[in-house]
C-alpha cells in the first residue's frame, strides 16, 4: 500500500471514528440527566422551555442518526475504492 492510500485510509477512519462518537453524543445526551443538570440551565431563559421540548430532543437525536449515516458512507466509500 502507498503512503498516499495510507494517509487517505488513516484520515477515513478517524473521520469515521469522529462521526460515530459525534452520533452516540447526540442519541443519547438529549435523554440524559446531563442535559437537563448542565446544558439547559447554561442557556438562555428562552431557550430553556425550548431545549427541554421532547420534540426539540428528539430532532437532536435525528442529528446523531445522520451522523452514524455520514460515518457509514464514508466508510462504505473507502471498502469501494480500496
């Protein structure tokens, strides 16, 4: 393997790596204790009812979803090109 292919193998990786960490974080936090001790107390007092909204929780854990779908992609891009 090239030092190029390596490079373009060790930068997908960790990019995938970064989506799929990036995308537990946005599943789960929403639905954690966390979110509601420390980032809806940290916000603005209009955005708190707002941030608090399960829909607005549910519509952070979609993000997370299309996050697993960008790692996924870009992985199943390098398996095609290698």
């Amino acid at each position: 393997m090239s030092r190029r292919n390596s490079l373009r193998a060790t930068l997908v990786l960790a990019a995938a790596v970064y989506l799929t960490a990036a995308g537990w974080f946005f599943v789960l936090a929403p639905w954690s204790s966390l979110w509601a001790v420390k980032v809806v107390p940290a916000v603005p007092f209009w955005m708190m009812a707002w941030l608090d909204n399960p829909t607005v929780r549910g519509a952070i854990s979609g993000f997370g979803l299309v996050h697993f779908g960008a790692a996924w992609s870009w992985l199943d891009s390098a398996a095609r090109n290698a």
